[in-house]
C-alpha cells in the first residue's frame, strides 16, 4: 500500500489503521436483509465494501442479514446473489447471520452471567412508556433487579417455547437515564413462534438488529463495519455489544450516507408494494431502481459502477440527481453499443424514380472504432421513416421532410418529397419522393449540403418489432405518498416499430443506439416472430448540459 491515495473518509481511516497496526487485513462485508430486491442504493453499498476490501487487498463477505424470519424468502436471496456477482463482485464467503444463533444465544447467557441483561416481563407498549423521551429519563422496568439465577432460568425457558409471543423479552441492562435512547435497557431477544427459512422451528427466540449485527460481525472477524447515517445513535450500543460480550478483536462501526435519487423510490418496502398492487410488472420491471430492473432495462455493470465512484461517499445526506446515472450509462454505451436503425412510428416512403430490385449500403457499427466496421444495410424503392419526421406544413426551425423538401437519407441518398397522400380521413399514409441518385457515398453529388438527414428502414426487409419507451416512475416531487406521485404515462408501447434486418441476430439483453432515438436493449419478452427492445435511455444528455458540459 505505498502509493496508495484515500479517496474518501472510509478510505483514510483504513490507512490510518493499517499504517497504526490496529488491523493487519481489511474485512468488509455487504449485510442486506433478504426481504426484497437490492435496488441502486445498495449497489453503492456493495461498491463501498467490495470496492474498499479490493483496493486494501482484504476480503468482503455477503452475508444475508436473515434474524427476522418473518419477512425472508429463498426467491429474495438468489436474486441478491445474482446481483452482487453480476455488478462484478465475487464474495469472499456467502453467510448466513441466522447460522449464528448459538453463538448468539451464548452471548447472551454471558451478558445474564455478568449480570448485565434481564429477562423483562413488560408488553411493548409499556416498555415503550418505561422508555421516556429526549427530554425526559425513563423509568427502570420492575423487573430489572431479578436475579442472575432467574434470569437464566427465564431465558431457558423462553428457548425452550414456554411462553407466548411478546410475553416476555430479554433486555440489556445500561442506564434508563441515557440521553441515547436506544442505550435505554434495549430488548437484545424477543420471542417469535414463526418458522425461519434456514433453521425451521429450531428457535422461537429471535435476537434484535442491534445485538445481532454487531456479533455476526464480531463471528466474521469484520475490521470495519460500514453502514448508513441512521444507525450513527446505534454505535454505542453495537460497541457496547461488543465489549461486555468480549468480542476481540472487535469489529469497529462507520457510518456513511444513503444515496438519495431525484425521481426514484429508495425503499424496499415501497418497491414491494408496487410489485404487490401491480404498478408494475415485477421486481424487475425496467422502471424499477432495482438492480435486475436496471439490468433488464440495459444497465452495464460498469454504467453502475462508474455512478457509484462519481457519487462518492460523504457523511451527509443528500439526494443525487438521477440525470448523473443516465449519464453514466450513455457513456459507456456511446462506446460499446452498435449503431442501428430503428423507426418507432413508420411512415411509408416511394421513392418513385427509384429502378431495380435494390442494393446495400454501408453504415458504420461504432462511429470512432473503425475495428466495429459496417455493415449492409438494404435500401430499395419503398422504405420508411419516421412519422415525426414529416410536417406538410413546417414550423421555421424544421429542417426535416416536408412537401418540396430534401432530407438525406442516413448513409443513402438525398429524397426530395414531391406529393402527399392520405386516406379518406385526411391521415397522411404515404409520401411519394424522388431521389438524387448521384447523391450517395462516393457519387457525383455526395458532397450537395442537405439540412436534415434521417434514419430509415427497408420496407421489404425490416422486422417488425415493439419497443417501450420508458419514463420516471415518479412525478416531479410533488407532495405526497409516493402513490399520488405515480406517473400514469411512464410507460409507452410502440407496436408497430420496424427495424433493419441486422437486428434479426440479437440476443436477448444486447444493447444498440438506435439512431437519433436512444439506447435500447433486446427484452426477455421477445419471441421469434416479435423482439421486444427497451429503452434504458435518450440520447439527450440533460445531466451533462446542466455541469456546463
Ligand atoms: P431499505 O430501506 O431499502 O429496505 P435497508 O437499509 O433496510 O434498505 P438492508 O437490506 O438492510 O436494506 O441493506 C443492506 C445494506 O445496504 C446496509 O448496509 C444498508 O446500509 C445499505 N443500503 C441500503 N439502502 C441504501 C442506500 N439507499 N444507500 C446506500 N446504502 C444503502
Ligand atoms: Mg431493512
């Protein structure tokens, strides 16, 4: 670690601890709660830990953190898994918190030994009541002055299912009187009759987040234990954990911000809820800010990676502007996605001049990486393009087609439209043009300046695909439950898209450019008579205009 340079608070402290020799290998480890999908901010998250345990040469462990059985289920963590891997990461030990209910239940009886927990026989309402308030001291529970030997009989039996859900739970003994509330005789155990999906009904005592967390790290040999803003009025209970369970070499607790996002729902409860009621298609629905939404909707590992680096780690919160990950995204797409062409809503095109069964031109796959070289593009007499890209009666700044108007077609000829013609209701169903036949690549009159070009498709040879287009979930921050900010149109379906035959080879999640249009990428739904592409995201860069970019 000679050169090394800290890129953030964590960072520093590692060196710092390094360089000190309070630590000799950096353990990290990403603990999420097996109660839905992981979603982006977790993804930062597993950035920080993997990322850090990587650069420090040291390990980072999954663990499900799987205390609250009531909750957890098989099909959330082969999706965390899946997740993790797929964001690049490779855990050094997958674990399970519930495989350390012994040792934890040891933990306990030791805290009964030492005379510092006590089986407390106040429901929760009242526990609640005994508790005080910022302002004013609590009350000692009743209860707290049984002795060690009661103790331990009461917590036996509590193991053992003597008693009734909420009937009695086991507390720490601190100080009623702390200005930390939760160093206020916390509840370390509670009793649960419910089947865990690991241990069965093994248990019917479950311990508490603020005892288990600290002890699934000590078991792990954890150095530095990194976790979001709201548990920083925990740490002195996890440190407390720590010691009087004698825990060494004990594990150290820092806290970092939680990534906000502009326009995005943060919550797995909430997520859930969407799944639950049907807003959307499933957890991974390309609209949802999970990590398989945004893997169906075309998001690169790398895309997300890069997002995480730029955000950066702070102790303070606040809320990122969701225009930076899209940025992220067509930025590694700009490079590594093939160029296509694709017309979304198609209007038919005679070029009535045009003699003969056809031919190919050429386009470039990656502009700027000649090693992408091009490809044939089939062009002939009836081709379509875009609806949007004709106005009979033009604004002044439209400088596409238009009655008597030329537009060069992308990497073709130049079209000029000669008539209009329309259906008994007056919608336009077709345009007759002429082309310039001189005007392709390499002809006599390639270099004539057109003002708009177009992209196109074949009319013989394209494929009839569908393509949903995608917005934000969310309305602009309006007031409100994130069910009144729903956006009702942030799904559009274009069923009548048609794109060049080049697209017949793609496999399902490959990402192109269509030109002009956005980024795309090929849906699980698709069959082999229908692809069905996505949108993950426009070509119009708001994020980077807004940095002056
Ligand atoms: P949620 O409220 O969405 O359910 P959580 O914090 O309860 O999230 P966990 O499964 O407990 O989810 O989280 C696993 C890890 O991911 C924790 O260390 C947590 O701090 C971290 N994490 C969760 N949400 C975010 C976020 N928005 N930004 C950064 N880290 C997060
Ligand atoms: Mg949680």
């Amino acid at each position: 670690m000679t050169e090394s340079k800290a890129r953030n608070f964590i960072e520093a402290i590692i060196e710092d601890d390094l360089k000190n020799g309070r630590v000799s290998e950096i353990v990290t480890r990403f603990p999420p709660e097996p109660n839905g999908y992981l979603h982006i901010g977790h993804a930062k998250s597993i950035c920080l830990n993997f990322g850090t345990a990587i650069k420090y040469g040291g390990r980072c462990n999954l663990r499900y953190d799987d205390t609250n059985p009531v909750k957890e289920d098989e099909e959330y963590i082969r999706s965390i898994e899946r997740d993790v891997r797929w964001l690049g990461f490779e855990p050094a030990a997958v674990l399970y918190g519930s495989d350390y209910f012994e040792y934890m239940f040891e933990k306990a009886m030791l805290l009964i030994e030492k005379g510092l927990a006590y089986v407390c026989d106040l429901s929760a309402e009242q526990i609640r009541e005994y508790r005080g308030t910022l302002t004013e001291p609590g009350k000692n529970s009743p209860y707290r002055d049984r002795s060690v030997e009661e103790n331990r009989r009461l917590f036996l039996q509590m193991r053992e299912g003597k008693y009734k859900d909420g009937e009695k739970v086991l507390r720490a003994k601190i100080d009623m009187a702390s200005p930390n509330l939760n160093m206020r005789d916390p509840v370390l155990y509670r009793i649960l009759h419910a089947t865990h999906h690991r241990t069965g009904d093994k248990w019917c005592i479950y311990p508490m987040y603020d005892f288990a967390h600290p002890l699934e790290d000590a078991y792990e040999g954890i150095t530095h234990s990194i976790c979001t803003l709201e548990f920083e009025d925990h740490r002195p209970l996890y440190d407390w954990v720590i010691e009087n369970c004698e825990c060494v070499p004990a594990p150290r607790q820092y806290e970092f911000a939680r990534l906000n996002m502009t326009r995005t729902i943060m919550s797995k409860r909430y997520l859930k809820k969407l799944v639950d009621e049907g807003v959307v298609s499933g957890w991974d629905d390309p609209r949802m800010p999970t990590i398989s939404g945004l893997r169906r909707r075309g998001y690169t590992p790398e895309a997300i990676r890069d997002f995480c680096e730029r955000i950066g780690v702070a102790k303070s919160n606040s809320e990122v502007d969701v225009g930076l990950l899209e940025h992220c995204v067509r930025e590694h797409l700009g490079e590594v996605a093939p160029r296509r062409m694709v017309v979304l809503d198609p209007l038919k095109v005679v070029i009535e001049n045009y003699e003969g069964d056809g031919e190919y031109v050429l386009s470039e796959n990656l502009p700027k990486n000649e090693e992408a070289g091009r490809r044939e593009v089939r062009f002939s007499r009836e081709i379509y393009i875009e609806r949007a890209d004709f106005m009979e009666e033009p604004p002044p700044k439209f400088f596409r087609l238009a009655p008597g108007r030329e537009v060069r077609l992308k990497d073709a000829y130049i079209i000029k439209c000669e008539s209009v013609i329309k259906d008994e209701n007056g919608n336009i169903t077709e345009l007759r043009c002429t082309y310039d036949p001189g005007s392709k690549t390499g002809g006599p009159t390639a270099g004539r300046k057109v003002k708009g070009t177009l992209h196109w498709v074949d009319a013989a040879s394209a494929i009839p695909c569908e393509v949903r287009l995608y917005d934000y979930l969310l309305n602009e921050d309006s007031e409100g439950d994130f069910s009144e900010r729903l956006n009702p149109d942030s799904l559009k379906v274009m069923p009548n898209a048609l794109a060049e035959r080049a697209l017949a080879d793609a496999a399902v999640g490959d990402k192109f450019q269509f030109l002009r249009q956005g980024y795309f990428c090929k849906d699980p739904d698709s069959t082999e008579a229908r692809p069905v592409f996505n949108l993950i995201v426009s070509l119009k860069d708001s994020y980077a205009k807004s940095q002056g970019a």
